[in-house]
C-alpha cells in the first residue's frame, strides 16, 4: 500500500526523470513535502533506490549488490514499483531472464508507468526478447526508439539494431520497421554493434528484395570471415534477442569469399528453423549456392 505522503506527488511520467514519483523532484516542491514529512522510512527507502541505481549504471559486476540493495528497498517501503523495477534490470544483467521476467511484469503490475523510464523500458524489451515472447518485445522497442535520446549512444546504437533483429522475426511484414531500425543503429552503434548492424541490415535488405544495396554494403563494410566478430562477447550479447539470425548474417557475408562456409551456415540456420519465415529464403541461397558448385 503506498505511504499517505506519498499521494502528494504521485504523477504519471515521474519515471522519465529517473527518480519514482514517491521520491519526488530534487530541489523541488515535491522534495519539500518530504522534508517537511519527516518520514525516516521514506529517506531510507529513497536512499535504497538511488544506491541500486547508481549500482546498475556501473559494471555487471555491481548487478548483484543492486539486486539485493532493491529488495531491501522494497522492504522498507513495500508496494511500489522502482524496486522491483531496478531489481528486474540486475536480474536480467546476472542472466536470470525467467526472473527479471517476473520482477518486471510485477513492477508494471504495481504501476503502469513503472517503464516511463526508458533503461526500464529497454530491460523489459530485451528481457521479452530473450525469453520468447517476440511481440511483447516488439512493442516495447517500438515504444523505446523514440525516446532513446535519454539513454546512451552505446545503448541506442544496440537497441536500434536489437529492434531491428526483432521485427524481423514478424517476417515480410516486419522487414520494412526492421530496415529502418537497422538503419539507425548502423549509424548509432559501436564496437562490434556496428558489425552486427551492418550484416543484420544487409539481411533485411535482401531478404526485401533490394539484393543490389544489400551486396553493396557488404562489399563496403565487411573484410574479414564474419565468424570472428559474430563471436564475440558484444555480438552475442545483441545476437541472443534473435539467436538463430546469427548463423544467417554469417551465411549472406560468407556467400562471396567461402561458398563451403556459407553452406554450412545456411544449414545450420535452417536446423534451427526449419519452417520459419525465412526458411524459404535461406533454401534459396543454398539452392543458388549448389548451382554455382555445379557450374565450377
């Protein structure tokens, strides 16, 4: 139940300042209230909040300190949604996507505008993402991308790329938001993001039939065997909102310098998704990959 105090500055869109609305505004009126209210457990549990946060905005290695500082958090001042936010965000960083999935969906269930906050919203789309409920993930990104402006560019440049990645499991009919998310994240990402956007938009393209634009970025933008980069920590990191499209970026960058490791990447593609939306489209580029080894 929330704190009488509390109601004196609950608001919708609190959460984009970073701060939950029982929290209030630094310095401002609603900060006031609070000293005025001379709540001890409110300062502790505000307190609480701002430590997980500032733990999350560090290295993983803070995830689980943050995890824990957000339950104390939720102890303190039971039933609001920041703490189970922030410790759904450290969950998702340790890996325990199944439970950062039901941290999250408690926090929106406490309140709905629990992911105001774009870093909420983006660890509720690729929390989705990762756990299989591809549409729930869709429409988070989507809601995202707007206002990725209050995030940083790293993060941008992956979110980009990450909804790009997901609308295309819609098949055609996502190819068109993918491509333009793609296009965005080649422009925004970093690091190995950048060569994930660059094959994933390649892809897309493609896969939309605008295989000219799609040869020329290739030919521009990838030198050296894709696999290198497609394993790294980073790529497997964008990769794993849309795992089995790795082996298919792999496939179409191979295509022009090793026809035996594009066929193999093809094959394992369609191993792992057999009758997809794009099955039909990778048994294409085999078809044409065998024809070529037949001509020689």
């Amino acid at each position: 139940m929330l704190w009488p105090v509390a109601l004196v500055v609950a608001q919708a869109g609190a959460w984009t300042t970073g701060r939950p609305a029982e929290c209030g505004d630094p310095g401002g009126r609603a900060a006031n209230v609070w000293e005025r209210a001379k709540s001890p457990e409110l300062r502790r549990y505000c307190d609480l909040v701002a430590s997980a946060s500032s733990k999350l905005a560090g290295t993983t290695a803070m995830a689980e300190a943050a995890r824990d500082t957000a339950r104390e958090a939720d102890g303190v001042l039971p039933g609001h949604a920041a703490p189970r936010v922030l410790e759904g965000r450290a969950l998702a960083a340790l890996g325990k996507l199944d439970d950062a999935l039901k941290a999250l969906t408690d926090a929106r269930s406490r309140d709905p505008a629990a992911f105001d906050d774009p870093l909420a919203l983006l660890a509720w789309a690729r929390v989705n993402a990762r756990t299989a409920h591809p549409d729930a993930a869709a429409e988070a990104y989507r809601a995202l991308l707007p206002r990725a402006s209050a995030i940083s560019a790293a993060e941008r440049g992956s979110a980009s790329v990450e909804a790009g990645l997901v609308a295309m499991e819609r098949g055609a009919a996502g190819l068109d938001e993918a491509v333009a998310a793609l296009r965005e994240g080649l422009r925004e990402a970093q690091d190995e993001t950048q060569a994930v956007a660059v094959g994933a938009l390649a892809l897309a393209l493609d896969r939309r039939g605008d295989v000219d634009e799609s040869r020329a970025l290739l030919a521009e933008r990838v030198h050296g065997d894709p696999r290198t980069m497609l394993a790294s920590a980073r790529a497997k990191d964008v990769l794993a909102v849309a795992a089995g499209e790795a082996n298919a970026l792999a496939a179409l960058e191979l295509e022009s310098s090793d026809a035996a490791g594009a066929r193999d990447a093809w094959d394992r593609y369609l191993a792992a998704a057999p009758i997809g939306p794009w099955a039909a489209h990778a048994r294409a580029h085999l078809a044409s990959l065998s024809g070529k080894r037949r001509g020689r």
